[in-house]
C-alpha cells in the first residue's frame, strides 16, 4: 500500500510483483476501489508482472475533493490518471480498466500513447448507448448491504456469489462520509450526460494494441457494445466469456489474468 502525488492528488495504490509495470484501474461503483475491485487478480498477476491496483479519483483512499468546487468529470478522471503514470515513472506501462475505468485508461492512451505500450478494456464503458435498467441499483445506491447486493447482482452473473467479507468492505467503503459525496457527485455527472462515453471519433484515435474482454452475459455493456470497439480501435482483438456479467476479473479472475497475460507478453 502507497501514496504518490498525481498533480496535487494525493493517490493510494496497491503494488505486487516486480518486471513490466501494469496498471489496474477499477469500476465506478459504490466501494469500488483497487483491492475490493482487483484482489483477485493481484496475486495472479504479480508472477509476471509489477502490479499496481490504483484508486481512482474520489474513490478508496485516494483525494476526494469537495464536489462544490470540483467537478467529477470524465476529463477530470483522465487528467488524474495520466499524472498518476507519470508520476510512477515507470512508462509505458500496460493499462487494464474494468467500466468507468476502462473509459478512463481508453482516454489515457489516446492523449498520451507515449505512457501505455498496451491497452486492455474489460467491460469498458465508451460506447454511447442508453442507460441500461441494470445501472439503477448503482447509480441510486441508498447506503444499505441490501443495497450493495442490488448492486452485485445487477452487474454479475446469477453464478456469481461475493464472499461476504469482501461485500462488508465495499459497504463500508462505501458509507465513508467523503467517498458518498464524491460517488453521489460522480454518478450525478454521469446521469446528466445520459452515461458514460465519449464520441466516436475520438475512440479511433487509439493506436496502441487493444485487447477488448467481456462477459456475455454484461448487462451494462453488451458484446455489442464490445464489437463497436473492435471496429472502431483498428488495432484491436476481442474476448469473450460466457455465463459471466460485468465484472470479469472478480468471476473469472484465472481466465481473465490468463488472457491478459498472454497478450500483454506476445
């Protein structure tokens, strides 16, 4: 567990391994963070490589800042994250991003390719689409366990079951005074967009190698969604999983580290 400083941004983030340096960026959920999101994968992933489980702007233990004088923006979330490589010092690095945070390493290699040698977008939000019914737990999240497993079973596969330790962590990171206003703040901006994208255009802009996973069965980004990003990112391959939702690295880790790691390395 550490801190770096991304332009002003006090930045916590969970680092295993040592080698080709490859960069976790987590969902936009209530208690999402680097370990509830990628604890997994971690261990998996730290036989081949260094691993670095970032929180994102407003999230885990990372910076909120106060929403009345800060906007929770998707440009905002890309500013931070490129400053969060340049400040490890250590690009170009591999950048895996699961939903919101997909989008978030997607901007990233498309403004600075130098820093991201390889990019992989795993159930990565993008793609304009309507909001999907599945989305409401999260984006109308009240607080409650209850609530948080509205959340889980929205997003995952109906084979999927959260230990319940890990379901109490996300509750409680959840319910943290400061984290509740910037998720509130977070998914307020996202509501008035009409949900989480970025034009097309800008999508093809993205030249570095692109590997796109997802579930099958992802109810909030659909294989659709998954193939307009393998015609519209040129240099791109796409996988995916059956019987599994949105959170691909949580229900299938094994599979999911596997795949990675065999692109990361060919």
């Amino acid at each position: 567990s550490s801190f770096v400083d991304a332009d002003g941004i006090r930045t916590h983030y969970l680092e295993a391994g040592k080698g080709q340096p490859v960069v976790l960026v987590h969902g936009g959920g209530p208690g999402a963070d680097g370990y509830g999101n990628w604890h997994s994968c971690l261990p998996i992933f730290s036989r081949s490589f260094r691993a670095l489980a970032v929180d994102m702007l407003g999230f885990g233990q990372t910076d909120k800042p106060d929403p009345a004088t800060f906007i929770y923006s998707q440009d905002a979330r890309a500013k931070h994250m490129i400053a969060f490589v340049e400040a490890l010092g250590a690009g170009p690095v591999t950048m895996i991003g699961n939903s919101m945070g997909g989008l978030t390493s997607l901007c990233v290699a498309i403004r600075r390719p130098d820093l991201v040698s390889k990019l992989i977008l795993m159930g990565a939000a993008g793609i304009k689409s309507q909001l999907p019914p599945a989305l409401q737990p999260l984006l109308n999240y009240d607080g409650t366990k209850d609530g948080m497993r509205r959340v889980i079973g929205a997003l995952t596969h109906n084979s999927y079951k959260m230990d319940e330790a890990l379901l109490d962590y996300r509750v409680e990171m959840a319910n943290r005074p400061d984290t509740l206003k910037a998720l509130q703040a977070t998914m307020g901006w996202v509501k008035q967009q009409h949900g989480l994208y970025i034009d097309e255009d800008e999508i093809r802009k993205n030249r570095v190698p692109t590997l796109v996973v997802g579930g099958k069965s992802d109810p909030i980004v659909t294989p659709a969604q998954i193939f307009r990003f393998l015609e519209l990112i040129d240099n791109s391959w796409g996988y995916l999983i059956p019987h599994c939702g949105h959170w691909v690295m949580m229900e299938r880790p094994e599979e999911f580290c596997a795949v990675c790691t065999r692109f990361i390395l060919q």
